[in-house]
C-alpha cells in the first residue's frame, strides 16, 4: 500500500462507526473525550499564553522582529504539546472501550465473530490487558518526548523541534491506533513495530490524517473512534495476521 492509501482508512472508519450495532461501543469513547475536551480547553485557555511565553527565546533588541515570526512557530509547538497531552490521557481512560470497538469493527469487516459477546463483566475483564498495553505505549512515548521538550528549551535549536514533534506525532498516531486490533490478536509489541515499519509509509499517511483530524477542535471528538475503526481497516487489509505467524 502507498502513503495515499492511509487517509482512506480513516474516511472509512467514519463510515463504519456509524453503523447501527456499532454505536453503543462509540458512544463510550465519545462521551469520555468530550469530558475531557471541555476540561483541557477551560485549562488551556488560562495557561495558554504563559506557556507561549515561556518557551520563547530572548532576543536582544535589534532583533525583535523576528518575534512576529518566531510567535506563531512557538504557538504551534504548544498547541502541539497540548494535543499529545490530551490524546494520551484521553486514549489511556478510553482503552477498554477503544480495544472492544476494534474488537466489533473487524467483526463487521470480516463478517465473522471469533470474539467473546459483549457483557459489562468482559470490558472490565480487558481493563488491566489495555491498560497496560497503553502504559507500554507511554514507556515507548515519553523517552522521545522528554528529548523533543529538552530541544524546545534550547535557544536556536528549538527552531527545529515543531516540524519533529510533527513528524513523531505522525507516527505515534500510527502506533496508537492500529496497536488497538495487534493487541486484540496477542501481537507483541516489538512485533507490533516492527510490522509497522515495514508498513511505514502507509503508516505515515494513516498517521497523518488522523493527526490533522484530532488537532481540529470538535472534529476530534468524533476522530478518535474514526482512527480505531480504521486502524482495524489498515489491520485487516494489510495483513496483520502474518505478522503473527513470524
């Protein structure tokens, strides 16, 4: 598959979480997002521009011209390090449900249901397995994340780290959404990368619109259940199973 290939996969997640059987396991994840998007935004809003200001170098005084065009560079990496803040947290809470949904998508996908029937018992029984699949995830996050902070704190270097906390955050969209259905199927998490990476262009494009949709205010709330519904599109059209058997 190409990199243009993984942009479908989110349009048709949309399309597949609409279906009627598919509803109740969306409106969980929804419901919990908006929660706490409402509470990032009232935080935000206040702390915003001190955060803006903090990170932004000192210049001496012949050169304030270049803060009107340093600002924006800096307003982006915020809003930057707001998204990943809220993605994390918000997939950390939701992944029960997160990991049932992929569960009942590829069930549609496939038109066949090898999974276990939907019982408030079972969603709580996949809670330590998800929650600790999402704590790996965090493990495997916040080393790279810390280096790219440490970056932005750096006068003159810090130049560079919005277009790399672009590019990371590409590809953790990526890794978030489509460990969903790996984890589902028992594929490690060594294993999981590394089948990724050899997906790693369809993995970017995928990665990539799924960045763009969550960093847009109120279409992220309806974005997330999207990504794991095509994250188990990418799963089953790539051929995650032969990963397993390696």
């Amino acid at each position: 598959m190409s990199t243009l290939s993984g942009p479908q996969y989110l349009g048709e997640g949309l399309k597949l979480m609409m279906r009627p059987g598919l509803r109740l396991f969306v409106l969980l994840p929804l419901t919990i997002n908006l929660l706490l998007f409402v509470g990032l935004i009232g935080f935000a809003v206040n702390q915003f521009s001190h955060w803006v200001d903090w990170l932004m170098p000192s210049l001496p005084q012949w050169l304030d011209f270049l803060q009107y065009i340093l600002w924006p560079l800096f307003v982006l990496l915020v809003l930057l390090i707001l998204f990943f803040s809220f993605t994390l947290v918000a997939n950390l809470i939701a992944s029960p449900f997160n990991g049932f949904l992929a569960e009942k998508v590829e069930v549609v996908v496939r038109g066949q249901d090898d999974f276990p029937a939907f019982s408030w018992a079972e969603l709580a029984a996949m809670v330590p397995r998800t929650v600790a699949r999402e704590l790996r995830k965090l493990g495997y996050f916040l080393p790279r994340a810390i280096a790219l902070f440490i970056l932005s704190l750096i006068p003159g270097l810090n130049i560079i780290a919005t277009p790399l906390w672009l590019v990371f955050g590409v590809w953790m969209m990526a890794v978030q959404y489509i460990d969903y259905p790996a984890d589902n199927h028992k594929l490690g998490w060594n294993e999981m990368l590394a089948w990724l990476r050899s997906k790693r262009w369809a993995c970017m494009g995928f990665g990539g619109i799924t960045y763009l949709a969550l960093l847009i205010p109120l279409v992220n709330l309806v974005a997330m259940p999207a990504a794991v519904a095509g994250a188990v599109l990418f799963w089953v059209r790539e051929e995650g199973e032969k990963a397993l058997v390696k």
